[in-house]
C-alpha cells in the first residue's frame, strides 16, 4: 500500500458527535453503496469467476475499501488471499504472486509432483536447477487455485495494482480464464490514471469519489481537535471530499500557519514528506511554475504563465504532468491530489511565495478582485490601499463572488487595517457575510475580535446577533437569550435595521427554545426599532420591504394566533430579483409567518424560493434555521420526495457548519417519515442526549413525534401513547406552544386505540382554549378531529365530518386521509358500512399515492371488511389465484398468525414461543394490513380458505 494511502481509511479517525458511525453500521463514511457493491462482487458464488476493478485517486478510500470488504468476506467463510503492488518490486517477477499464494504454501502437497516443484522453484523455497516452464507455472497455479475454492470460497485482493509485476498479471490472467465454476472472484484497487494490465481493464469498474460534504464534515468531526470557523471550512474547500487530505491537513493545521488568502492551507510535516520528494525531482523551472499554479488555484492558464513570465510555453508543465502530480487543459492546471498543491506551494521559501502573488497580482489588472487577493498574500503587516481594495472586492457578495468569499475578503481587510475603527468595522461586515454562508462558529469568532476594538453600539449589536444566532444553532439558547436581551436593554443599537435583526434573532431563540421568558419582550422591544433612512451595515440584506416582512415574522414569533392575520395584510408589489439577499430575506420571513399560520403550502414554496436565490451566492446557510420547518411542512402536504431532498440539504448544512439542533432536528423527521411510510427503525439513542432538550423544546417535540410514528408503525401502542403524551405536562401546558397541538389529533387516535381517551380531554380543552376563538384552519380541523375520537356518541359524527369534509383541509393530505378511516371506521361500528365504504376508498388512495403503505393496508382491510374487493393496498401487488396468502409475512409472523387463526389468544401464544403477549400483538399488528383482514375472524377465513 502507498504510503499516500494508509491514511486515507475513515476508520482510523475517532468518533464524536451525534453524526458518529454507530456499531453495526458501515465503518466506512459515506461508502456504504460501494461496500455494497465489492462484497457482491467478491462473495461466494458458484458461477464462476467474478470481480471489481476500483480507480480513483491517491487517498481518495480505495484501501480503505479493499480492507473493509476484506473484513467482511473473512466473516462469511471466504478465505482471501491479499497482495499489494510495490513500485519497488514491480521490477521482480512473481512478486505480487509470492504475496498472494504465500498462505496456500502449506497446500501444496495436493499438486503433482512437477508442479509443486516449479512452484517452490519460482518463490525460491528450492535451488534453480533449470528455469521453470512457464506453462507448468501457470498451471500449477490454477490447479491449487482450483483446489482451494473446492473446498472454500476464494476471493484475491490486489491493491495498489498499478505497481503489479506483469509476470504475475499473467499467470493469474491465465488462471482466472479458466476458473469457469470455481468459486474465486478478485477485488483489485488502483490509481485512476495508471496503465493497468489488461487482466484487470476487462473487470467491471467502480470508480470512487470523493466525499459528499455531510461525510467530509464527519470525517473531519472524528479527528483529534479538528479546526473550527474559517479554517475548518477551508481545509474542506481545500481537501476536496478526499479522505487523505482531510486527515493530514487537519493534523497540520495545529502546527502550520495558514495561508494567506485563497493560499492553500499548510500542508504540514507528513505531507511535505510524501510529496517532497516527488516536487524535487522536478526541474526548478517547473517547480516555480507549480508553485504559481499553487497560488493561483483560481486563476486560468494563461494568467498563470503570464505572472511566471514562461508566456506560452506548454513544455514547462511536461515533467509535473509525466510525474502524475498534475493536468494541463486548454484553460487550468488541475492538481491530481489537494496535498501536491499544498507542497507545492509551501516548499518553497516565503520570499518566493511573496514573489509568486505579486507577479500574479501584477498580471490581474483587469481583475481588481483577484488582484486584491493577491496583493494581500504578498503583504507583510498592515496596508491599508491593500485593505481598502480587498474591501471592494467583498461588494459582489450574493451576487456571484458568494458570501464565503466576501468574508474571507473582508476579515483579511480587516486584518491589514493599520487603524483600530475601521479594523472593527471591517470584522463587523466580515461577519455579517460569515453569517449569511452560515458558519457559525466562523461568527462567533469574528465576534471576539470586534468587542476589544471598538464602543460603537451598531458594531457590537452585529456581533452580538450573529453571536447570539449561532449559540442558537448550536443549540445553547439561554446563552443566546442572554446576550440578545443584554445587548437590546443594555446597548442597542442606534441603527434600526441592525436592532431589528438582533429582535429577529431573538424570534428564532424563542420558537427553537419554546420558553415563554423568550416570547414575552418581543413585542416591546420591536416597538422600539425605528426603520430610518441613510446608511447601514446591513442594509443589503434589510432594505425597506425586507424589514416589513422580517416584523411580520416576529409578532409571529410572539403571537403565532397572529400570524393568519398578518399573512393577510396588503404588501408593496415586488418583482422576484433572484440575485437580490433582501429578497431572500423577505421570502424567508414570508415562509415563517406562513408556518405559523399553518399555511404549509406558502410556507414550503416561499422558503423553497429563498433557497434558490441563495444557493448561487454559497448563502444557504443562512436558511440553515429554516430548512425543518420547510421540510416538515413538505412532510404535512404530502411532498415526500420533496422532504426527502430537503432534509439531504438540512443534513449536510448541519454537518458542515455543526449545526447541533439542526442535525438532529432533521434524523427527526427522517425517522417522522419512515414511520408514516411503515418502515420502523429505533431512533438512536444519542439523539436523546446530545443536547439540552429542556431549552430545545421544538427539537424535543420533534423527537417525541418521531419516537411515537415509529412505534406506531411498529404496533407498539403503549409506546406510541407515551411519546405522544410527553407533548404535554401532567396539566395540559404544551411542551412547545405550536408543536404540541399540531399532534393532539394523533395523540386522541392512539388513545382511543388503548383505552385512555378520558384521559386526553383536559389536555384537548387546553388546546382548544390556546387556539382562541378563531384557530388555524388545520388547528380546527385537528380540534375536530380528536373531538369525534373522544367517544361514540352520535355528537362524534358532526366532528368527524367538520374534519373531513371542509376542502381546505386537502393541504393536509395524511391528517385528512386517517380522519377519514377514523370516520370509516366509526361508520362500521354503528352499522353503517355502505356509508364507509366511499371514505375508505378515499383514504385508501391517499394513504397509497403518499406511500404510506402500513395506513394504505389498514384502509384496505377496513375496506374489504366493509363488503368491498379492495384492488387497493399492499395485497393487490402480491396477485392472487393459489398463491400462498400468508407469502407476504415473515416466518415467524406466519407462525404467529397460523396460531391465531386457530383462536389462541396472544397470551397463550406468547406462552407456547416463549415471547411476550406484547411482541405477539406487535407482529400481529404488521401482519393485518399486509394480509388485508381487519380482525381474527377475517384472519381465519384467509387461512383456512
């Protein structure tokens, strides 16, 4: 294995955090489908010879691949025999071969005699009396191959097989031609440029990638004291998703300075070891010219050439290129590793570094952005003509140069910035851009920095809402609570665009946190902003209409019974600017009083629009905070695909910027919708305690939603009610003063389900008296329909059809689709089943179009049980005629229901499988829906029929 490679396995890496591998997963980060993929290619099978062919770049996994497939094979009885290519022994012959069949020594008094003999002849264990045939070499490697996968599967592992001797390539090419019905497969891994044999080229191909963002961020989380803020986004622009590089430059990052600038970051000790080497046997001519590309990662070709003074001249590029460290197309030099480019630029001396950004600067006059950045690598202390240019070069932000970029612009600014107030002020607009890429820590960071320089209350109000927003997403919101309501009593700010925002943050603390100390001053503290004309540091993303909208979506926050109201009020027109951040904070601010208004639809769209317009400019993190109640409201419209793609974006944000609420905010709702799709799966415990639920109360509801759904779809309804119950203290107050309710008709159905509805009334009357006189229209509709769950009196009817007939209530296709089985459901039980027929095809074809397949089943069986032959649910699939009805069940579920059907009680067949009455009620619970039966009656007459 390359020594380049060794360190490129996730595995090595620690674990921390709620997104650590958990035991029993994939060890591999992000790996998962490829391990996949190697074991099939590389288990037991009869068919005859089979494999896998893995390119990809230095560090990039493969031998991490190899070794956890090869972990996985020795467990299932496979025996693998493992080699690795050597550029050192690539000259000799049969290397590769030795290290293969070396643990099949010991076997090989099963050959013939001149075989065995050739063989021991070739690996050295006899003198050379004569050279070996090669074809007795050959053969007598396919007959012990043969011999061997007789008596046990065989899989051959090669890694690094661009260093693979040709002599073995052959012999083992020959063997595995004929292993036709021979049980051996092989597994090869290799650089994605490298010549192959073509013994291997004819193999089905894999090629690995790098990292996704969520897996690099976690792989970066797993080492020891991994960077923060800026510096750990850059070493994850820098690594590029590669494994290896995130490593070492994360243990680099502690010992070597930064670069300046878009200057990569230091390549540390280990790196310069590897590559050291390599960069030194280049000519000096193209190690300069490297170092040029190095520092001019985002500069073209020609720019590139031109500030190294080669002007056109290819040939310069052609040792680098032959070496493999680099490409060359018609318009930029492509380092093959990120760890090249960091020896590449930090070999040097820093006198020619300095010397690389200044020819470069001076080769970008047309580019006064690039130009800036460059003039700034070449500083040695304060400057400010430097800083002033780099701080115009950060007026593109959000419209094509990205906020990231600009923040990194304006603290470099502010770095140079020889005079104390305008180094503060620089921070301050450093930091405002941070916070809109949405890197917390990043914020808080530059927040420190401004406090020591500066009284200026605009300033400090800047950092103290960014601050105070990222304490929030890190889930630690009394702290954020403190220093908001310490920054707006004590010394807020005199500009009103910047006091509103800190309100706004405030709003964001008091619906994650849901404590009522948090909702109270709201409203007294946005009478005091004052929206006034002139200048403002944060005027580019609170112009005018933005700042109406951002107050709309506090009083919300304050009185969300407000908030169908203030969706009402007239607003200025406006055309969609989709390059305009203002316009995605008007959006941002429209999609929350829309989710506080229970408008789900515009809540999803608005907040949807925003993204887009904030995605171009690298801004999405500054919707971080938004991105759970667009996908719950998803989830509530039945756009599951939707909010599937939309807590994939929530999950990676999260792990990229440690995002702590956020990321479990969204395991949440993925667990919320595998339930309601009938795939239960235990939520892991870690979530439960990775943060302080007491002061995330919306993230503990989300929790206790999901908890409940899953144990729902997994028949457990003792279980489902606890979690349900927890929404509410022992008083009826919620847990969180908008979640709690929007789960009170789930809570009444499951407590009908086990008996306890008496004990769910005062807590319906508490949320009847929180929604006021005139509630949501879902709030309504879901008061109505825990009202006819209460009992069966004839009053229960009118609730039931306030909740299912009102079309409004088509935005919510699941609560409408179980309020119309609940309605069927009742219409049976007084002996109305013509009427309950046409509610339960309706709730049938939802629960069916959504995918909720476990509710699918149910309307189906209370369907079938109604006198209809229901083509709908999982049954119509599985066909009919003879075939076995009990097919779709699980052996032991068969077993279970056969007894049932035979009248033994649950107890009774608890006490014959030695299982609990619970468990048999749980499998009978998933057997019913997929059997399309209702009761033990129904349940008898499908076996026996």
């Amino acid at each position: 294995m390359d020594r380049t490679e060794r360190a490129a396995d996730p595995r090595e890496a620690g674990s921390g955090g709620t997104g650590a591998v958990r035991p029993g997963e994939s060890s591999l980060l992000g790996r998962r489908a490829e391990l996949t993929r190697a074991l099939a290619a590389g288990g037991p099978d009869t068919g005859g010879p089979r494999g896998l062919l893995v390119l990809g770049e230095a560090g990039i996994g493969k031998s991490a691949l190899l070794a956890a497939a090869t972990e996985h094979l020795k467990r299932t009885g496979v025996l693998v025999l493992r080699a690795w290519g050597s550029e050192a022994e690539s000259p000799y012959s049969f290397a590769c071969l030795h290290q293969l069949l070396f643990p099949l020594f010991p076997r090989m008094d099963v050959l013939p005699e001149h075989l065995r003999a050739t063989l021991e002849t070739v690996f050295g264990m006899t003198p050379a009396m004569r050279p070996p045939d090669p074809m007795h070499l050959r053969v007598a490697v396919l007959t012990l191959l043969g011999d061997v996968s007789a008596r046990q599967p065989v899989a051959l592992v090669i890694d690094d097989a661009q260093h693979l001797d040709r002599d073995s390539a052959d012999v083992l090419g020959f063997a595995l031609r004929r292993l036709v019905g021979a049980s051996v497969s092989i597994l090869v891994a290799a650089r994605g440029h490298a010549d192959l044999h073509q013994v291997f080229t004819g193999l089905p191909l894999l090629g690995l990638g790098p990292l996704g963002e969520q897996d690099a961020a976690r792989l970066l989380d797993a080492q020891p004291l991994p960077p923060t803020g800026r510096a750990r986004l850059e070493l994850l622009r820098q690594a590029r998703g590669n494994p290896l590089a995130i490593i070492e430059l994360c243990r680099a990052a502690g010992r070597d300075r930064p670069g300046p600038g878009d200057g990569p970051a230091a390549g540390g000790s280990w790196a310069r070891e590897v590559y050291a080497g390599r960069l030194r046997a280049l000519p000096p001519v193209t190690r300069r010219a490297l170092l040029y590309a190095a520092a001019g990662e985002q500069e073209d070709l020609a720019t590139v050439m031109r500030a190294a003074g080669y002007g056109s001249d290819l040939g310069v590029w052609r040792p680098a290129e032959e070496a493999g460290l680099i490409a060359v197309s018609a318009d930029r030099v492509d380092f093959r590793h990120p760890l090249v480019r960091a020896a590449a630029y930090w070999q040097p001396a820093a006198q020619l570094r300095q010397e690389a950004h200044r020819d470069l600067a001076g080769a970008l006059a047309d580019a006064p952005e690039r130009r800036a950045w460059h003039r700034a690598g070449a500083c040695v202390g304060p400057d400010e003509p430097v800083a002033a240019a780099l701080e115009d070069s950060a007026g593109q932000a959000g419209r094509g140069a990205g906020w990231g970029a600009a923040a990194r612009a304006l603290q470099r600014a502010a770095e140079l910035s020889p005079d104390p107030a305008d180094r503060a002020r620089r921070y301050a607009r450093a930091l405002h851009a941070a916070d809109m890429a949405g890197d917390r820590t990043w914020v808080r960071e530059l927040g420190a920095r401004i406090a020591p320089l500066t009284r200026d209350p605009d300033l400090l109000g800047i950092a103290a809402g960014g601050s105070a927003l990222a304490l929030s997403l890190s889930a630690r919101q009394r702290e954020a609570l403190r220093l908001l309501l310490t920054t707006l009593e004590r010394t807020p700010p005199a500009d009103g665009r910047t006091r509103l925002a800190l309100v706004s943050v405030l709003g964001a603390v008091a619906h994650q946190s849901g404590l009522p100390e948090a909702r109270r001053p709201l409203r007294r503290l946005l009478r005091d902003v004052r929206i006034e004309p002139g200048a403002s540091l944060v005027r580019s993303t609170m112009d005018d209409d933005a700042c109406d909208a951002v107050s709309d979506a506090v009083l919300a926050a304050a009185d969300p019974a407000a908030a169908p109201a203030l969706l009402r009020r007239p607003r200025r027109p406006g055309a969609p600017q989709p390059d305009d951040p203002a316009y995605a904070v008007r959006l941002l601010a429209t999609g929350t009083v829309a989710w506080y208004a229970d408008e789900p639809g515009l809540c999803a769209d608005s907040l949807r629009q925003a993204l887009d317009v904030l995605r171009p400019a690298g801004a999405e993190g500054a919707a971080a905070n938004h991105l759970i109640p667009m996908a719950a409201s998803l989830i509530d419209t039945g756009r599951w695909a939707e909010a599937d793609a939309a807590l994939e974006e929530a999950a990676s944000i999260a792990a990229v910027h440690g995002l702590a609420h956020v990321e479990i905010d969204t395991a949440a709702l993925r667990a919320t919708l595998a339930g309601l799709r009938g795939r239960p799966s235990a939520l892991p415990g870690s979530l439960w305690t990775a943060i302080d639920l007491d002061e995330n109360r919306a993230t503990h509801a989300h929790l206790l939603r999901a908890a409940a759904v899953q144990a729902e779809a997994a028949g457990d309804l003792d279980e489902a009610f606890r979690h349900l119950r927890g929404l509410f203290d022992e008083n009826g107050a919620p847990l969180h003063h908008v979640l709690s309710a929007r789960s009170i008709a789930d809570l009444m159905a499951v407590a009908r389900r086990t008996g306890r509805q008496q004990e769910i009334v005062p807590l319906l009357e508490a949320v009847r008296a929180a929604a006021g006189p005139d509630p949501t229209k879902r709030t309504g509709l879901l008061l109505h329909h825990a009202e006819a769950l209460l009992d069966d009196s004839p009053r229960a009817e009118r609730h039931f059809r306030l909740a299912v007939i009102d079309p409004a209530a088509q935005q919510w296709p699941m609560d409408r689709g179980r309020a119309r089985l609940h309605y069927a459901q009742w219409l049976r039980r007084k002996r109305r089943p013509l009427d309950a027929r046409p509610l339960l095809a309706a709730a049938a074809d939802t629960f069916t179009r959504l995918g909720a397949h476990a509710a699918a089943g149910h309307a189906t069986a209370e369907l079938r049980a109604s006198g209809v032959s229901s083509q709908h649910g999982p049954r119509a699939s599985h066909g009919g005629g003879t075939a076995d009805p009990l097919g779709v069940l699980t052996a032991q579920q068969q077993q279970i229901v056969r007894l049932a059907a035979k009248g033994m009680s649950n107890r009774e067949i608890a006490r014959l499988l030695t299982l609990s009455p619970r468990t048999i009620g749980s499998h009978l619970y998933q057997a019913y829906p997929k059997l399309g039966v209702s009761n033990r009656h129904q349940l008898r007459d499908l076996v026996e029929g």
